[in-house]
C-alpha cells in the first residue's frame, strides 16, 4: 500500500485536531489542557501564516505572540 504524502499545511492541521480531541480529567486542567490550548494556537497562527497569499504584506516578527510555556495570553 502506497504511503500518502501531506503537505505542511494538511500536517498541521491533522494535529490541531488530534491535539482537540485530547481528552483531560477537569484537576489537570492548568498542568495539560491550557498548555494544549495554548499550542493549538500557536499552530492555528502557523497555519495562517504559512497559507497567506504571498502578495500580502508580511507579518513581522514582533506580531507573533507565541504561547511557550502557559505563561501568556490564552489562544
């Protein structure tokens, strides 16, 4: 059976939905699903990124609010 190939764009979002469908117990919420949310959009901003039309200006660097370490800001 042939292997199928996915583009970045089609990888990330199959784990945006395999990190969605993460199921925690409500106790571990700060320890694991803030952090999954957090990442969830971080991936969600890649995914933006990465398909803008190359003609549109560029997003600079300092525009990107990465969520690191679930410290920051909820995505």
């Amino acid at each position: 059976m042939e292997e199928k190939k996915y583009t970045p764009e089609e990888i990330i979002d199959i784990t945006i939905n395999n990190l969605s469908n993460i199921s925690v117990p409500a106790a571990l919420t700060e320890q694991i699903s803030i952090p999954i949310i957090q990442n969830i959009g971080n991936l969600r901003k890649a995914l933006e990124i990465m398909t803008k039309p190359a003609e549109e200006e560029p997003i600079e660097l300092g525009e990107i609010d990465l969520e690191e370490d679930g410290e920051g800001k909820d995505a």
